[in-house]
C-alpha cells in the first residue's frame, strides 16, 4: 500500500484486515504471546479486585446493572456485561502492575480482555475464537497509539483510555463477526468515544479510564453490529480521531505490515508493582540479597538514573501508594523480605520497624550515563566487605522478558493477595490451554471466589 | 474573584456555587424559560423517538439494559436509568430540531434532561427540585462551553457531547445533594470522559454524542457521590479538560457572574426542523402564504444570505435529511402546505408532485449584504402583482423569541408526528406546572403511550 492510498484508506484499511483475519494466520508465538497477557490480565484483576476504585465504583453503579450476566473477576457479585466490563478492566488495572506496550504505554489488556471475557459469558465462543479477538484488539489498539505517539500523551491524552476503546470495539467486533464496512463503524463509534485526560493520573479516575474504554468498545462493536452507522473515516479524517486528539498522525503506523508484526509481541510484563524505574534496583538487590543477610549489611549504595531520584527519592512512605515510589522501599523490603511483590507495597508493610530501619541505610547516586532500566547495587557490609550487583537490563524489560514460570508466580501471588478463594493453580491450566477449550467462558466462572460460583 | 484567583479555582469555585444554589436563588424568568426549554426537548423527544438511530441503539443496547427503572419517552419498553438515559438524550436530538445555546452552538437540553428525567424515575423527586438541578446542569455545560470556545469546535470537538456531560453531570450531582468536594470530583470524572468527534455529523454517531453525555454524566455524578475521587481541577489543570480539548481557554466565562446571569437565558428555539439559515426564508413565505394561493403564484424570488446557497441550494430533494437542506423544498412546502413542520421533511412529502412542481418556480439571489437571520421574499404572481415580506430577524431567534404559544404548538406537531398515542395537552399542562409538583417522576410517566403505561 503506497503511502497515499494508506491515508486514504486507514479505518477501512484496519477494518477490512480486522474482519477478515483468520485464526490460521496467527503465528504460534504470537498465540502463545496472548496467552502470556491474558494470565498475567488475569492475575492482575485478581490482586486489584478489591481496590478502593473497585468497590467505589461497585458501589455507585451496581443498582443500574441488575442482569446478572456476567462475572466479576475476584468477587462473587454478577453484573450486566457492560458494567461487569467496566469493573473487570478497572480491577485489572488498579495496582499499575498490568502489561506494557512500551512504545506508547497503552497496558493492552485491560480494555481488550476486560472488555471480552464478561462479553463470552453472555455469548459464549471457543478458547480459540478468544484469543483470535483478544489478539486484533491488541493489535488495533497498539497500531492506533502508535500512530499518534508520542505526542498524544504528551499532549494530555491518558492513552490506555484513548486508544483501548479501539481496542475493545475490534475485540467485540470480531466476536460478532462484523464485516469490513461494520468494523469501520465500529472503529468509528469507538473514535468518538475516546477520552481520558493524564490530569487524573494519581487519582481514582486514572482506572475508570480503563474502565469506559472497556465498556464503550463493547457498545460501539454492539451498536455497528445493529447497522448504527458512523463516519466511515473516523480515524483519518481532518475531523477524525488521530487529528482532532493526536497533532502529527503517522497513519503507516497503523497499516504498515498488517498481519506481518503483531504488537503483542512487543508487551512487556512487570514483576513488581511499582514504578518501572525501580524495577533494575530491585532487580540487583533481589539478587545479592539470595548471598547477604539484612543483618550483616552496613549501607547500600545504588547507581541510578537521574529518574529514580526525581521520581521515588522518598525515605518514609505513609502508604502503598507512596512505598511505590520509594527507592529507599524497594531496597528495604527486597533484603528484609527478600519479595518486592503485592504485600510489600501496602501501608502494613510500609510501617514494619525492621523495613524502616532498612530504608535508612540506603545511599543514592545518580548518573545520566545509566539507562532507565539498568542499575548498580553495591552492598557495604558491617565486616567492610563489598559486594556490587549489576543489572543491565531489568527483568520484564523486551531484553530479558518475565518467563512462562514468571509469570505464574506473579499470578499466584496476585491470587493470594486478592482473591484467595480462587483456585489459582486450575486458572493457570485453563489459561495456558485456552485454545483447547470449547466454552471460554470457562475461564470466568474458575476466576470467582468458591462460594460465588454458586449462586 | 480577581483573574488570578479564577485560575486557580474553576473547577473548585463552579463546584462550589452548583452546591450551594438555592432554588430560592433562581430569578423568576429563569424558573420560566427553564420550562419552556423543557417543553420544546420533551416534545423534540416525542418527536424523534422513532427515528432510526434510536431504533438501532435499543435494538443494541436493550438486552444488557434489563432493570425497567425509567421510562423512553414515547415508547413503551423500560430500561436501566442509564441506558433509558442515553437513549431519551438520542430522541431528543435525533431530528435536530431541539434548543440552542448560540454562543457555543451547544444543545444544552438534550444531555442534562436526557440524564434527569429517568434519574428522577428512579429517585423521586419534586418539580422545583428537578427545575433548579436542570437549571445548573445548563450553567455549567454552557458556561464550560463558552470558557473554549469558537476554538474547541473548530478543532473537530462535538461540544454537545464534550460539554454536555459537565451538564448532566452537575444535574444528578444536585439531585444527590453532593457537596462542594464531590460536586469538584464530578466535574472532573464528567471532565475524563468527555468525547465526540465533529466528523460524526452526518451520520447516526452524531446522536450518540447527546447520549454519551447524558450518561456519562450521571456515571460521574454517581461515582463522585460514593467518593470515587478525581482530581479537584478537572477542568484548568494543564493536562485537564480546557487546555487539552481547547486551546486558549477563557476561565472567567466559567467563574465570573454566577448566579448573576443565567445561561439559560440564552437559549433558542427552533421553529422549523431544518437548518437555521433556511428559517427567515420559510418566515417570510408563511406569511406571504397567508394571503396568495400557490396556483396564483408564478415566481418565487428569495434575496439571501450567501449561505443559503452554499448550504442549501437543492432543486430534487430525495428524502427527509435532504429536504432540511433545501431552500427550494422549504418555499415550497411553505405555500403548498402552509406549514413547514416535522411532515413537511420526510421523504413523503419531498416527493409530492405539488410540492415538486413548486420547487421549480424558485429563484435565488445571494447578498452578503444580507445577515443569516435575514431574508428578502418576492412573490411574482401570475396577473404581474408582485408582493414583498421583509424578515429582519428569524422567528425562534434571540431577537424574536418563540412565544410559549408557538411552543406548544410545535410540541403538538411533534408529538403527534412521534407519539400520537401521548397526550400532548396533558404533557403542556404537566410542564408549565411543573413546580407545583411533588413527584417530578410523574412527566416521564404522561410521555409513554397510552397503552405502555400499564406495563
């Protein structure tokens, strides 16, 4: 497609690739990719579900979304599938520790799979039919935040709203199995939906953007599916999405190699729920940590980027929130509990005298010369010993990704922290062999606690 | 307020005022025009609950819908508040025949009584109660409005979607009685989810933008009610709603004046369901219509605004969207049914060979001389009279005001158009006394047809 055609040809480019992909032109990889994010999805609505957004949330909407249609993940109350979509996709997104699509930092999952799995419980499909939408969604959602990054977010536009009803709106799409000129609507209702404003990042908002992405995906795919017509240029036109929210759209971006990348394959997975700037630093002290005992430690002297400093320089966290943005935390609990996992970032363990003490301990030098996701730990034992870690690449960076083994660990704890009552080891199962599986909706009755699956 | 103070306080200081409001505050002729704006959406509703994208949307959305809490107006199914929401919002605006506030060019009812009227099915309350809340609910959309614009619409912003959700939400926010900080978080969770794209017009997504509105709105008055937290400037942050979606946002259209001057004062009517520059054109004609027979007429000669012909100049109307879009349709229909109301627009009536046949017998001279709510129209008869109607001002324009008679009587048009089995005077009558009401609840209940309101 030459570059003149593709600007005249982008929503209808995507739609046409969105409707007529079949699940045989998926590369095993990418498949398996899916996968990876939605356990990971998973586990992460699990561990958010009982957040304070969540049960805010619950709160107000859940006397207007009486059919009881659909599975909260994590809980035992049932919903409409719209709000049961909105829910889900908050639960997944409110600890920050669901995937990342670097290049536009979309998390991917939460509006796509938050949007399907309550959508199959009211309309059920195989495993495989599943993983094919999730699959488009994603790659909807990421080629479209591609195209208007970086200067969309930069300009004030929380992406993983913006872009995400995109990518729910394909997801759903392909489960009605819209054709090309339906999914052109769709992506159409979807443009005209999009919002979310980085002014609410730090704020409870921040996950109700996840939320009405999932939500208003659903009903755009629903609405087309109806013949509800829309702009038929939605994305590209002068008065369109990519223009009117996006400054200097690249339109390529979006339908360059359709069905050669797959941008699912550029996700990344964080092993700690806390920024990301961290993550090296926890990554060296985990490591040396496995040899030295907390007690046997004088100082801790860390070599960061000038990031970490701006960002987390915070010697007393009061609460989970701020223990997520504090350097002097992560190093604390990686050599005290020897875990930077969902207990380690709550005010509980914020307040521990032995974490706190531990805090004290830590120097910080900053050096621009260090990347963002590499760090330098050196310990100053009590004996006058020295021992340094060096980390190049942080784990659940593209270089050094989260293993499959990772991941379930991640998950497990996930599970633990916020939804004990669900079998984590069977959910696992169920995710890895989805494409297995003739009903998917499977996969949300196992991800409601025991008592809940009753009723 | 100095200049300085609004700054740093628009969100916060609207908040407050939206809070503190007495109905003991709002000047009689605001309680008045309040009513009147009331009558003209609720019988625009009636009107265009029929219409093809409300169809489309029910046939969508009803069955994830389920709870039958509030009524759609002329029909008889129920639905949950906020789904009844959306698609009472869509009625309204679908024939685009309902108010406009000038100055922005916002339709301001259609969001905030499209948000109200199933709320207060759900939770009663009295006449004056829903009055006041409706009254705040278009301070707030039309002064945000005015705080971005002609920028934000130039820039592709649908402002009846973008800023009609500030206005339902401020709507359900005083019905929840939310004081000034969750009355600030509305704002800013109404604010997050602002959307709608100027490509839409044309087609049925320009509807949906009322719709999203009106929901959304009630979604962040209900959040904010259980201390779903936002930011608290939602609207002047950096990266908030004015200078994202705006441009150069003027905050003192926002903060200055309150409660001294009443948007809602600025409201408009239209008298005819076509484009507003056709309107001093049909003025004229009625008049002249009055006295000459359309078989004594040989030429109809028009003096315009330039406008007109750019926008309107269409001798073969081919159905309803077309005919509200040509001035020789308007003329005709003027003479030849001495009316030009929702029947004179449909496809029915474009094809009449009377009317057709008069459509030829039009002549159009432009003159930028001429303002927009200006028209010039010469009868030529056939004995060689000739009779002229000069119109300074359209009727339904600021200027010349539809009387509340006029109103009544386009509700009748309409309602018999829409929902011929409501009882249009009883409607009138419900509106007009709408203060004295205990139960506001009880117009929703008089706007289904008669034999839907057993179910």
């Amino acid at each position: 497609m030459t570059a003149a055609s593709a600007r005249d040809d982008v929503t209808a480019g995507l739609a046409r690739f969105l409707a007529e992909s079949r699940w045989s032109d998926i590369p095993q990889p990418v498949r398996h990719e899916a996968k990876r994010a939605l356990l990971n999805w998973l586990g992460c609505a699990l561990g958010g579900c009982r957040d304070q957004a969540v049960e805010r949330a619950l709160a107000a909407l859940a006397e207007f979304a009486l059919p009881r249609q659909a599975a909260l993940i994590g809980r035992s109350e049932r919903l409409d599938v719209l709000n049961a979509a909105l829910i889900n996709a908050m639960s997944s997104n409110a600890l920050d520790y669901d995937d990342t699509h670097l290049r536009t930092v979309i998390h991917p999952s939460a509006p796509v799979a938050g949007a399907l799995l309550p959508f199959v419980e009211h309309r059920p499909v195989s495993g495989e039919r599943l993983l094919h939408a999730f699959i488009l969604g994603v790659e909807a959602e990421c080629r479209i935040g591609n195209s208007v990054s970086p200067g969309h977010y930069d300009h004030g536009w929380h992406i993983t709203g913006t872009c995400g009803v995109f990518g729910a709106a394909a997801a759903v799409g392909k489960l009605l199995g819209l054709d090309a000129q339906r999914m052109a609507w769709a992506l159409g209702l979807a443009a005209t939906q999009a919002s979310g404003l980085v002014e609410m990042l730090g704020s409870m908002a921040k996950t109700l953007h996840a939320g009405t992405a999932a939500r208003n995906g659903i009903v755009a795919a629903l609405l087309a599916g109806k013949n509800f017509e829309s702009s038929d240029r939605g994305i590209e036109a002068p008065r369109g999405f990519a223009h009117v929210l996006g400054g200097k759209p690249d339109f390529s971006a979006i339908t360059g190699g359709l069905g050669e990348t797959w941008e699912i394959m550029q996700n990344t997975y964080k092993p700690y729920p806390c920024g990301v700037v961290l993550h090296p630093v926890i990554d060296g002290c985990l490591e040396l940590g496995k040899h030295h005992a907390p007690e046997e430690i004088g100082r801790v002297v860390l070599k960061v980027n000038p990031l970490v400093l701006a960002r987390a320089d915070r010697r007393e966290p009061r609460d989970g929130p701020e223990a997520k943005l504090s350097v002097q935390h992560c190093v604390a609990v990686a050599f005290v509990h020897g875990a930077a996992g969902v207990r380690q970032f709550t005010a509980a363990c914020a307040s521990e005298p032995a974490v706190a003490a531990f805090r004290n301990r830590v120097d910080i030098e900053e050096d621009a010369a260090i990347a963002r996701d590499e760090a330098m730990v050196t310990l100053r034992m009590k004996d006058g010993r020295t021992f340094t870690a060096q980390v190049s690449h942080a784990r659940g960076s593209l270089e050094r990704p989260m293993s499959d083994a990772d991941l379930e660990a991640k998950f497990r704890d996930l599970a633990a922290a916020g939804a004990p009552r669900c079998n984590a080891n069977r959910l696992i199962k169920a995710v890895w062999s989805l494409e297995k599986t003739r009903d998917a909706s499977a996969l949300a009755r196992l991800a409601v606690p025991a008592k809940g699956r009753i009723r």
